[in-house]
C-alpha cells in the first residue's frame, strides 16, 4: 500500500519508540516533566519566542490560540480556504465564540490592503476584530508557502492596529526547508504560532503553540479548561524531541518525491496537478479521466494507492518518509496502468 492521503500517517521510528521507553517523565500538570518542558523549551527557542506549550494537536492548538487571544463576539480575519475555517469543525464558533471574516488568498495568501479593509472600525453594530490567522505552509492550496514579505506586510498592519497575529503553522518546518526562510524569521511575524509534531516530523502525537510568557500562561489555561493538561506526557514528548533532532533536514526528500510525482503526473493523459508544487503537497485535477476525485480513489485503491478528495474532481497526495523514490516510481507506473 503506497499511503498518500497525508503525512499525519507516519509511524514512529525505532529511534522514537526507544526515546519514549526510555523518557525521562513526571506529571506535567504540576510542570513536573522534564522531557515535556526540555521540548517546550527546545521549541520556544527554535521559533524565538519566550515560550512555548506542548498540545495535543495542530487542532487544539489553534483554538487554544483563539481562546487567548479573543474574546467571544470577536472577529478573526483570515484566508477563505484556511483550515481553521475549513476543517475544524467550526471549533472557532463553538468553543471560543469567535466570528471569522474569510477573505479569498491567492496561493494561501491574502492580500495585505484586503486584509486592512477588513479590519472592523469602532462602531455599535461591528464585532471586534481582534486577530488574524495565517497559514503557512497552506495546505488547501497545495502546501504553498506563505512568502515572508507577505506575513510581514500582514504583521505590520496588524500591529498598527493593535491586533494579534497567529500562525497556523502545522506544516512550517516545510516551509522553512523548502524557503531557507528561518523558523525565527517566521516567528517574529505572528505573536503566536502552532506548528505540528506529527506530519512530516514524524512524532505520534502532538503539536506546539509559541508566544511570549504572558500569552502561553493563558494559554495553559486554557488547555486545562479543554482536558488537555496531560500527566506523564514526556512518554510522547520524547519522541516529538526526536523528531526535532533527525528529522527536519530530510523534509527536502518529501519535497523531491512531491516534484518527481508533479512531473510525471504531467505526462500521464487524463490527470493534471493544480499546484505549483513547492513542498510536500500535490493536488490532482483527476476531471480528464471520466471519474471525479471519490470514484478515482476508488480505482486508486484497487491500485494499492491511497490518497484524499480535496474537491470535487481533486485528489490530493501527500508525499512524507514512509513514502521513498520507489514507492513514487511504483505509483505513477499503478496510475499510468490504469489510465
Ligand atoms: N490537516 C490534516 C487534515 O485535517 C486535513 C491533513 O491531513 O492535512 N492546520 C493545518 C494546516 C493542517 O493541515 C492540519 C491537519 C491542522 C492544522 C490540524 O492538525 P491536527 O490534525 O493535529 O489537529
């Protein structure tokens, strides 16, 4: 089976699974962890931040950011195919009470004059508009990556305006492989970011949010109040450091493996990919074959090859380390025999 539909799919390595036997734990609730506060210490460090908290998921760790910096009635401003507003289950409205403003990106990336009209003005009949989300890499258009001057015009019009920026940044460590842009570069232009452990880094479980101190000691609050205040957590924790440690320059083969898929894709008849492909994301327009994108994943299946719909006559394959050069090799001779 040649596994594309994400790259949340991969599977611990030896190396992981002997870091957590042999973790280091104690109950994180009193802060009593110490694999749990060395990686929150790593990861603050790693986004220049003041300080950072270990969460379960990319999913709660963007809503614990909107549940600190928002109150509810506020308006959150950010790009229409964000997956805060688009798979989240609506989190953002039924836990933090939040409205959003979705405004259409292009490439993932919203326009910073649309971004400042949309900024509400003092008046009895708006909302507050009291933050912006950004997401880098964007997943929904294919792993784009957010360009820096982008986030930065962003930023600056969120500052002027005293509004919070967060970066859903579930797949950031691709966008800085692929950019050369730092972690650090990126972080000075949100006042929070989340990043996930367990995409193409491979941990099991969890994700990191980062801000300064103020904002992180709300935000283990609020992660309390959601049941997210874990016990011997340095258990994954651990493997998340791992992750860190051996796996971060390797997202460049993902890279390779998504380009290598994107072009010969590109001579297969039927199938067309959508996105320029800059990381580890490819959309396939699957239109010219007859199917629409849930009947081909069902062929694909047949084939031995998994992959998700990402629109009506999308599919979406993502490359990440359980999936090497031969499995992309054997992927696109499985497509080509069935086209
Ligand atoms: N994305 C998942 C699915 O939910 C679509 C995937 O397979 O790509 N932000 C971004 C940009 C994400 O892509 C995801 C996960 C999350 C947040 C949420 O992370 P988790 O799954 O850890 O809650």
């Amino acid at each position: 089976m040649i596994d594309l539909r994400s790259d949340t799919i991969t599977k611990p390595t030896e190396n992981m699974r002997l870091a957590a036997y042999h973790s280091n734990v104690g109950d994180d609730v009193y802060g009593e962890d110490p694999t749990v506060n060395k990686l929150e210490e790593q990861a603050a460090e790693m986004l220049g931040k003041e300080a950072a908290l270990f969460v379960t998921s990319g999913t709660q760790g963007n809503q614990i950011a909107a549940l600190t910096h928002c109150n509810p009635g506020d308006e959150v401003i950010l790009e229409a195919s964000a997956h805060i507003y688009l798979y989240e289950a609506a989190a953002f409205s039924a836990l933090a009470g939040v409205q959003s403003r979705p405004i259409n990106g292009y490439r993932g990336a919203m326009d910073p004059e649309e971004v400042k009209s949309a900024i509400r003005s003092e008046d009895i009949h708006f909302p507050v508009t009291s933050l912006i989300c950004l997401e880098n890499t964007h997943n929904k258009a294919g792993g784009a990556i957010l360009p820096l001057e982008n986030m930065q015009a962003i930023y600056q019009i969120a500052k002027d305006r005293n509004i919070s920026v967060h970066l859903d940044g579930a797949r950031l460590f691709n966008a800085s492989v692929a950019s050369g842009v730092t972690l650090k570069e990126y972080g000075q232009n949100a006042d929070s970011v989340q990043f996930c452990l367990s995409k193409g880094l491979g941990a099991p479980v969890g994700s990191i949010i980062a801000g300064n101190k103020s904002f992180i000691d709300e935000a283990r609050k609020w992660r309390k109040r959601l049941g997210g205040g874990l016990r011997q957590a340095g258990i994954i924790a651990a493997p998340a450091l791992v992750a860190l440690e051996e796996n971060v320059e390797r997202l460049t083969i993902d890279h390779e493996n998504a380009q290598y898929l994107a072009d010969e894709i590109a001579n297969i008849k039927g199938v067309k990919v959508e996105n320029k492909v800059e990381t580890n994301i490819l959309l396939v327009n699957v239109k010219g074959t007859g199917h629409d994108a849930v009947s081909f994943i069902d062929v694909l299946k047949k084939e031995n090859i998994l992959a998700v719909p990402f629109g009506p006559d999308t599919i979406r394959f993502v490359t990440n380390y359980e999936v090497t050069r031969e499995n992309t090799k054997t992927a696109i001779a499985r497509i080509n025999g069935v086209l």
